[in-house]
C-alpha cells in the first residue's frame, strides 16, 4: 500500500513538472494572424461549446492563452536579433494593424517670431561646435555655460570708460545688466507660449525699452489709478490731467422699490405700438427715399442717352442765306438764316440752328429743336 502511494506521487510530480514545462510546438487547425510590430496575435480558431462547459472554465481560458502567447513569442524569435549589453533582443518590425488613439495626436508646434522671420528671409540655422579655441586659456574650451571661453566675469578688473562716470561700479553695472538680458529673454519666451497657445497679452503692463508710447503710458495711469479699492473715486487728478477715454458707461437699472410709473408708461407705450395695426410712417424717409430713387432713374436716362450722341442731326453752320433779316438769310430773326434767333439758322436759339437750344446743326449735333 505505502509502495502504491509512493509511485503514484512520484507520477503525480511528473505529471506536475510536465505541466510546467509544456513543449513550445503548439499545433492548431488554423494557423494564427500576427503583427508582430503591436505583439499581437489573433486566434481564428473555433472553440467546441461542449469543451468549454465540460472542463474548468479557469483552466481552459488558461490553457487557450499560453499556447497563443507560445505561438506569439515563436513568431517573435524567427525576426532578426542582435546582441546589446550581454543581452540578445529582437528587433521587431513596424505595426501593422492601426490601433485607436484616447486622445487626438497633438499638434506642431507654433513657430517663434524669429523662425518666421528665419523663414521669411531664408535664413538657415547652421550648427555651431561645443568647443572653441581660448586665446587667454590656451586650449578648447565650450562656447557656452560653466568654464566658458572668453568668460567675461572671471575678469578682476575691468576698464573704466571714457564717458561713463568714474564712480560707477562696472561689476555691478554688468550683473545688472545680465540680469535684465535674462528677465527679456524670459519675457519674450512667455510672449511665444501665449501666442502658440491663442492667449490674450494684458495690455495694461508696460514693456521695458528704451522709450515708451504715449499710448502705454496713458493707459498704465488709467489702470493704477482704478486699482484702489474705492476705484479711483478718490484719487486725486495730475496736473494737466485729461480725462481717460474709452473706459465704457457703467450700467444704470431701475431701482426695485419706488415709484413705478415711469415703467408703468413704457410699458402701455411698447403694447400700443406692438397692437396697432397701421404701421408707423416717417415721411422725411419716405420722401428722402423717393428723391433718391427719382435721381437714380434720372442718371440712368442720361447715361443712355450720352451714348447716342452725334448721329443725328443733318442741318450745320451759320445759316443758308445773306445777312436779309426774314427768309432764308442769314443774320435775321426770323426763317432760316444763320445767326438769327429763330428759324433754321446756325447760333439761333429757337429752331433747327446750331448752336441754339433747340436747334439743329452746328457745332453740337442733336435732335432737331422745335420752334
């Protein structure tokens, strides 16, 4: 009994050490899809209900999932590998299968002011070395940051200029000035971030340069002086002072308790006009209005017919007669002369003359006149 018992524990840790240790071939009817780029591994494969409800579901699920992660990591080695670090790895082609992103790609970044106006010019940026040669140090030193060469601020003394002020401390004038070098280009490092991001600068702030707008200045007055807690009630004017413009009109609402009368009246005002059935005329419109249509057409008239000028018309000149003053002469009054005023004569006024007012002829041809 107790040999019975001890073989089959011996079989049973078998059993066991063979679980753990499965062979890595893996046979399937169909064979799996991979894309080795994502590790994935996609199993067609159909499974038998009957398998599924007879065997442990836990077991079964695990069982499924190592031989399909065995096939996977099979697939993985065949790709081409190499050794890093006492490692080997594999290196694995581009995914195939396109997966879905939670949030939208991200977008480019906004270009700077100077790389749009690099690429206005067409100015290219060109790659400069770490290491430069230090005349002072004899030998290579970074262009930039700690051990710098040509560094400036190791310097123990430093040359007075002729126009600047004797008494000046030069060192302090040069951490001062690096400082500021640092505040600007911080300031317009934030000015890029707000404009790649849409952000609205405040424009109530003054900009350190050398000579500020008219424009800024009066508007960073405007600004400290509401800036109290009373709101500028009390602040006392500059001399010379002018009013601030463009500051808005504070609202003015109508007080709840009171006397209501006045809203009681716009009130039956806006019901009269909405329940009256004729509608209001104003006749400075209408007549306005009908002055302008009228002058329209009239152009319109003239403009067609400036296009006619000049074709008709047959009868010119200063007359057909003498100088007799009745008939066909030509300075009479009357008949059709040249000069007179009636008739079919040249400069007469009335008629078919020249260049008359009715007439027709002369120097300006037009339609025939009536007498």
């Amino acid at each position: 009994m107790a040999a019975c018992s001890v073989e089959a524990l011996l079989a049973k840790a078998e059993q066991d050490e063979a679980e753990k240790l499965k062979s890595i071939s893996v046979q399937k009817e169909l064979d799996l899809e991979f894309d080795i780029g994502n590790l994935l591994a996609i199993d067609k494969n159909r499974i038998e209900s009957r398998d599924f409800r007879e065997q442990n579901k836990e077991d079964f699920l695990r069982s499924l999932a190592r031989d399909n992660t065995q096939l996977l990591i099979n697939e993985i080695w065949k790709q081409p590998t190499e050794r890093v670090e006492e490692a080997i790895v594999t290196k694995l082609p581009d995914p195939v299968t396109a997966l879905p992103r939670e949030k939208p790609p991200p977008k480019p970044r906004a270009p700077t002011k100077w790389e749009e106006f690099a690429k206005l010019k067409g100015i290219q940026k060109k790659k400069k070395t770490n290491l430069v040669w230090d005349e002072t140090a004899k030998g290579w030193r970074r262009r930039w940051g700690y051990q710098r060469a040509k560094d400036d601020t190791k310097e123990w003394l430093i040359e007075v200029p002729v126009t600047a002020d004797p008494n000046e401390d030069q060192f302090a004038k040069r951490t001062a000035a690096k400082k500021e070098r640092v505040a600007h280009n911080e300031f317009n490092r934030l000015k890029n971030i707000a404009r790649a991001q849409k952000v609205k600068l405040p424009g109530a702030g003054l900009v350190p340069r050398a000579q500020q707008p008219k424009e800024d200045l009066v508007r960073a007055v405007s600004v400290a002086r509401t800036s109290t807690a009373s709101m500028g009630r009390f602040q006392d004017s500059l001399p010379k002072e002018k009013p601030p413009r463009n500051t808005g009109k504070k609202r003015k609402f109508e007080p709840n308790i009171g006397d209501f009368s006045s809203e009681k009246k716009k009130q039956l005002e806006m019901l009269r006009l909405m329940g009256s059935k004729t509608p209001k005329l104003d006749i400075n419109k209408a007549v306005a209005k009908q002055i302008r249509e009228e002058n329209r057409e009239e152009a319109v008239a003239k403009y067609k017919k400036g296009g006619k000028k000049g074709r008709q018309g047959s009868m010119s000149g200063k007359g057909k007669g003498g100088k007799g003053k009745g008939g066909m002469g030509g300075k009479g009054k009357g008949g059709m002369g040249g000069k007179g005023k009636g008739g079919m004569g040249g400069k007469g006024k009335g008629g078919q003359g020249g260049k008359g007012r009715g007439g027709q002829g002369g120097k300006r041809r037009g339609k025939p006149g009536q007498q």
